[in-house]
C-alpha cells in the first residue's frame, strides 16, 4: 500500500471548501481525469456526511477528519478517518423507496 498524499482538517462546515478544494486538487495531481472526477464525487459526498453528522450533538472542540489518497495492487483508494459517532449505513435504512 502506497499513500500519495495525506491531510488533516477541521471536520466543520465552513471547512467544506477548503477540504473538498485539496480533494480536487490532490486527485487531479496523482489520478487520471476520469479516476479523479468519480473519486471527487465519493469523496464529497462522504466528507458532507462527516462534517454534518458525525460530530452532531457531541461537545468537542477538536473534530478530525483525516484524508488519506493511494494505491493498493491496481486500485486507488481514499480513506476518510474521523473521531466522530460510527454510522453503518446497513443499520439505518430508514427511507421508504416508493417515495
């Protein structure tokens, strides 16, 4: 397993652009065009998730998300590491379908 490139930020809202900026950046500087636009789009949606919801309702001061982007074998990765409440996406359906 190699790691490209790794930062940490400030799980917060207001931080979106700045952490979704080094996404954008990093993928494009070490992935294809296609392999970075499609791990943009996973990226962002898992990092919106984190800095809404993770840290929800929790008194802390401190709220880490660190990034990590590389390569394991053939397939590139982006590993998102935060302190915040666990969610299991599988233990929470909760959305009715045929709406």
């Amino acid at each position: 397993m190699t790691i490209f490139a790794e930062k940490q930020f400030q799980a917060e809202e207001d931080k979106l652009p700045e952490i979704l900026g080094w996404v954008e950046e990093t993928t494009m500087e070490y992935l294809s065009m296609d392999a970075a636009l499609k791990m943009q789009l996973a990226a962002e949606e898992a990092i919106v998730n984190v800095c809404k919801y993770a840290y929800e309702g929790l008194e802390v001061a401190d709220k880490p998300l660190k990034i990590s982007l590389g390569e394991d074998g053939e397939s590139v990765f982006l590993e998102l590491e935060d302190k915040g409440r666990p969610f299991n996406p599988l233990e929470n359906i909760s959305a009715d379908p045929t709406l």
